[in-house]
C-alpha cells in the first residue's frame, strides 16, 4: 500500500504552521532561554519551515534558479556561509537583543532550508564530500572553542550551557560524517546493471534499436 503523497499546498500550510509556531513568543523565548536548544533545536526547526515552504516558489522561477544552482554548489556553498557565520557567537547575542539581527538569522535559516534539499540532491557523491568537509571540520572547530574556553562567549549563556552545546556540535558532526561514509561507500558498492549483449545481427549493422536502456535514473 502506497504511503499518501504530500501535496505542495500541504507542504505550503506545514510550513506556515512551523514557522508560525516558531515565532509565537513563548515557545521563541523557550528556545532562545538555552544556547544548545537555540542552536540545536530552533536552527533546525527554522531550515525545515524554509523547505517545506519551498513548495510556493513558482515552477519557472524554480528553473531559473537551477541553472544557477547547477549541481547544487551555489545552494550548498550558500548553506556553508549562513552556517559559519550563525555559530558566532556574537552573532547569537545579538539575535536576543536586536530584532533586526533576529530577522536577519531567521530568513537566512528560511532560504538555507529552501535551497538545501534540492541543491543536496543534485549534488554528486564529490561536491557532497567537498561540503561536508568544510561545514563538519568547522562545526567541530566551533565546538571544541565552546567546550574548551575558560570563559563565556555569549553573555546571555552560562558557560556550562556552552559547554553541552561545544560536546553536542562535536559529537553531531562526527556522527553526520560516519553517517555520509556509511552511505557513500554502500552506494559506490552497488553492482552496475550490466547491457545486455547485441545479438550478431544486430552488431552486424549496427542496430541497437532492440536494446534496451538499462542506465540508472538520474
């Protein structure tokens, strides 16, 4: 039995939904009361509001934008900037004390959600390799500063809160790496289809009209 498909417009209202709940003040000020559950919780929350709202972008800007996101690099190089630049911590400061600065992390978070699975998808197994390996040794450079420094680097955390989120960032980016091997090397493993043989009539004249095409989609 096939598993109910989930219609743009769907998508479009969880979406809405999500962000809306994001943004209601007693649940942003729960999430934002804790450094771990700012960074753990609510910047993922905020990516996946931006991919299900994707489903409202037209279909012909939806092209137009491929052609700039050819194999994904200018998505996930985008997604690797707003990365960097949101673990500040600076930057989660003023996050809690300027509502532009807030408004800024909040539409980055939206377009990084909406750009991120389509420029994943198209992205081979190399340009995946190459973005992972600059986003996960940072995550875990980030993390060791949050585990290791004597002192706190947000005023608005306690050090022992920074200190739990340094040990999640470490550990989350090693578990996302050994996930991605483990997926890369079972699909590099994978037996190609072979062609079937021409038969010598075929081979004779050079006709392949009865073969069938036996390549993998896309």
């Amino acid at each position: 039995m096939k598993s109910p498909r989930i219609t743009p417009a769907l998508r479009i209202a969880l979406g809405a939904v999500l962000l809306a709940a994001l943004m209601l003040p007693p649940l942003r000020h729960a999430l934002e009361a804790s450094m771990s559950l700012h960074m753990l919780v609510q910047y993922p929350a905020l990516l996946l509001a931006g991919a299900l709202l994707a489903a409202a972008v037209p279909a012909g800007l939806r092209r137009r934008l491929l052609a700039w996101n050819a194999m994904g690099i200018s998505g996930l190089t985008a997604c690797a900037l707003i990365a960097a630049v949101l673990m500040i911590p600076r930057v989660l400061d003023l996050a809690l004390t300027d509502w532009r600065a807030e408004s800024a992390k909040v539409v980055a978070l939206l377009l990084a959600g909406a750009v991120l699975r389509p420029s994943w998808r198209a992205a081979g197994l190399v340009v995946q390799g190459f973005f992972l390996g600059n986003v996960l040794p940072m995550t875990v450079v980030v993390g060791m500063l949050y585990q290791d420094a004597p002192l706190r680097l947000c005023n608005a955390y306690r050090l022992d809160d920074q200190q739990q989120l340094g040990f999640a960032l470490v550990w989350g980016a090693a578990a996302a790496a050994a996930t991605w091997l483990a997926r890369a090397m079972w699909h590099l493993g994978k037996p190609v289809p072979a062609l079937p043989r021409l038969s010598q009539r075929h081979a004779k004249f050079g006709d392949t009209s009865g073969v069938t095409d036996h390549r993998p989609p896309d």
